[in-house]
C-alpha cells in the first residue's frame, strides 16, 4: 500500500486550518508539523529555564485541540518536532489535552538532541573557526538528529510523536523507513527519502506561497493556500502535490524553488541521515498539481551531527516615528542625522533607516520622493540600559526634532546569536518515552 505523507506546518507560526484539511480529506497515513528553527529552539531553552514545564511550540496546545478529534477518526499519525526544548512536557500535555478530550492515543517523547552539557568549549565555529569560548554565556546547544532517532517511537506504535531538534527532512523521512522497512544503510534510497522531506518540509511554500510573485509568478487563491502531501511508493519515487479544492498550485517551478532551499551544495548536501545527491534529480509533471520526483541519491552519512548553538548576543535598542506629506523625505532625513550625532558617541555602531526607502538594501533610489517616511534607528548594545537610549532618543523627536511626528514606538530585547558546530554521534545518546 503507498504510503502518504501530508506536510502540516512548516515553521512555527504556520497556519493550522490546511493540516486538518490533509488529514481530513487527503487520506494520510502521517502528519508531519515542522516547526523549528535555529533560534526557536535557543529562545525555547530559556522559556525552559524559567519554568521547566515549558519550552515548547507555543501553538501546540491550540494545534493539538483542532487537530486530535481528526487524527484519531481517521487513524493518522502525527509526527513533530514541536517539542522543542521539552518534549517531555509537550508530550505530557498532548496526553492531558487528549484525556480532557475523551480521546484515546498513545504519545511518545524522543529526547537526546540537548547536548548542552556535552559540547566542548573548545568547539571550533563552523561560521568564525573561533573556539566556543568566544561565544559565552552559552544558552543552548541542540544536535541536529535524524531518522534514525524517531525510528523506536514508530516501532511503539505511537500515534503522535513529539521531538526536539530533529533534521526538518528526517521527520519525513523516519515513516517511510518504516513503512517500507528500508535498510539504513541502503543510501541510495536514503537520499531519495530525503528529497522528499526536503521537498515538503516547508509546507506552503511549494504550494506556491512564497513563491508568488505578481505578473512573473502569478499564484491563485493564496488566501485559502493548501499545503502539500507526497504519495510515495516503496522504491522512493513519489508524487508531490495538494488537495484540489485549495489555492495555490504545486508546479515544476514551485517544486524546482525548493529542491534549492537552503541547500548549501545540491551534490552532497549533509544530513543526519545521509550526504544526499539532488543533482539527479527527474520532475515531471503528471497532472495539474502533481509532480513527481525521482533520481536523488545519496552516500553514507556523516560521522559528525551539525549542533546549533544559542548564545548571549547583547541587547537590541530599536525605536521608530513616522512623518507624512509632500516634505517627509526631507524630514526624515533630519531626524536621521539628528539620532546619528545624538547617538554617535556612544553608539558608533548605531543602524539608521529610512523604510521604504532605504530600509532593505540601504541604498537610494534616485528621484524617488515618497509620501510618507518611517525612520528606525537600532543598535545592539552590551549592557540593556545602552539599549533603552536608542528608542528615547527617538521617541524625544516628537517635540526635539523635526515637525509632525508620529507614531512613534521603541523596544528592547535581549538577543539570541546562533552559531554552530560539530558534535560526534558517539555523544548522542537517543531515548523514547512513552505515555500511554
């Protein structure tokens, strides 16, 4: 029987409503929720630091609600990594969600990504080639695992599995090893496994939300935007595509845009799983909104696991005011260099932008005049008392700088750098916990 995998969320924030649509009417056999990014996982590490019973998915409790009665009926496994920092707590709480519910499901927890106690401070930057030491007070350090870790979860018979920093294609790739009892070792299907996850673990954006582009790549119904499933087949081939009645459209374009997603080398891109070979491979459209994939390969995978660290960076000081009319430009202008020489002694490094003008590639654009300016000075600061400087100074141009302006905000937050580094399999030690 073809296994089909459906794609639920592909960051954090994502939407909901498309996840329960696939396991409602794509006739899934798995969910996937991917939801983790580098700095998700740092910021939930603290969140776990002030009170142990958190540090995961902010949105799994209200996930959780709309998704269980659904997956239950229609016997769909749920796979995620919305654990985050605590999958032990988010399993605790989808089983205390499912026992408020009436339901009845068996939950399991994989943990072992943590190795904050485990990495060396001497640890070299793969970014700086700096040691780890450089980089204190660090925050969090999370392996990046792989299939291999949800692998006993599955074999439970879980019916929802809840990980931390689990490899966004591994999620994906985990229930097909399964289903179709694939050898760890046989990379060349590993590799194909992974093209697939790779392909879908983005959710919407190969259904062509981030893909539109107006008048160049036009997209239809990206208000009501569908999310993606793959119907895979035991020699890793599958077809990639979205339930009929939703917006967006899975194209040969859609689906060349995210082969290439942060894929640093197509030809051997590192994963916990394998080093995967994307240059091989074959789309073909089927039918609208089918696509199907074959032709990746792949080689033996890496002795070492990536680990994304999470580290103190200093403290954000932002504030922003906006002015309005004919001479806005113009005045904008003044309260830049009135923040730039108010700032400048203490905040040399200090960040000024005219948005919407100079703001995303902080260049001019020739005679353009706008109508309305926001001006946002930013810098980051060690000390938070440094930091709060910046957005009074741009909050006293209300009646210290130039005439009408307005709506005038500021903030200040600490700031999670991300840096990463290597850690040896060896250090790993995975473990599965089940809630009955």
């Amino acid at each position: 029987m073809l296994l089909r995998i459906g794609s639920g969320a592909g960051f954090a924030g994502d939407r909901i409503e498309p996840a329960k649509d696939l396991v409602e009417k794509a006739n899934l056999d798995y969910l996937v929720l991917e939801g983790l990014a580098e700095r998700t996982i740092a910021l939930a590490q603290k969140q776990k630091r002030r009170d142990p019973h958190l540090g995961y998915n902010e949105y799994l409790e209200d996930r959780i609600r709309l998704l269980l009665p659904s997956l239950v009926k229609n016997k769909v496994r749920l796979i995620t990594n919305m654990g985050a920092a605590n999958p032990i707590s988010a399993a605790k709480k989808i089983k205390e969600i499912a026992n408020e519910m009436g339901l009845t499901c068996k939950v399991a927890a994989v943990t072992g990504d943590d190795v904050t106690k485990k990495i060396s401070i001497s640890s070299r930057v793969l970014e700086s080639g700096k040691s780890l030491e450089h980089y204190e007070p660090i925050i969090s350090a999370n392996a990046y695992l792989g299939a291999e870790a949800i692998l006993p979860a599955l074999e439970t018979g879980a019916d929802i599995i809840v990980t931390g920093r689990v490899a966004d294609p591994s999620l994906f790739l985990a229930p097909i090893i399964h289903h179709y009892k694939w050898n760890l070792e046989n990379y060349e299907l590993i590799g194909q496994g992974t093209v697939i996850g790779h392909l879908l673990e983005c959710a919407g954006q190969i259904t062509g939300g981030y893909f539109a582009d107006p008048g160049l790549k036009d997209i239809e119904g990206l208000a009501d935007l569908g999310f993606p499933f793959a119907i895979v087949e035991e020699d890793g081939t599958a077809i990639i595509t979205k339930l009929p009645d939703t917006g967006g459209a899975v194209t040969l374009q859609t689906v060349k845009e995210q082969l290439l997603y942060e894929v640093h080398n197509p030809e051997s891109y590192l994963t916990p799983d394998c080093i995967a070979n994307f240059t091989a491979v074959h789309l073909k459209e089927i039918e609208n909104s089918q696509i199907r994939v074959q032709g990746a390969t792949g080689k033996k995978k890496p002795d070492t696991l990536k680990v994304s660290i999470g580290y103190h960076a200093g403290f954000l000081g932002e504030g922003e005011i906006s002015y309005a009319g004919s001479t806005a430009l113009n005045r904008a202008k003044l309260a830049e260099s009135i923040l730039k020489e108010r700032l400048a002694g203490q905040h040399p490094d200090v960040r000024t932008d005219l948005i919407g003008v100079s703001s995303l590639h902080h260049s001019q654009f020739g005679d353009y005049t706008p109508y309305e300016v926001r001006v946002r000075a930013a810098a980051l600061c060690k000390h938070i008392d440094d930091a709060r400087q910046i957005g009074h100074e741009v909050e006293a141009l209300y009646t210290n700088g130039p005439a009408g302006g307005g709506g005038a905000r500021k903030r200040t937050e600490e700031v999670i750098g991300i840096v990463s580094s290597l850690i040896d399999r060896s250090a790993i030690t995975i473990k599965t916990d089940i809630l009955e």
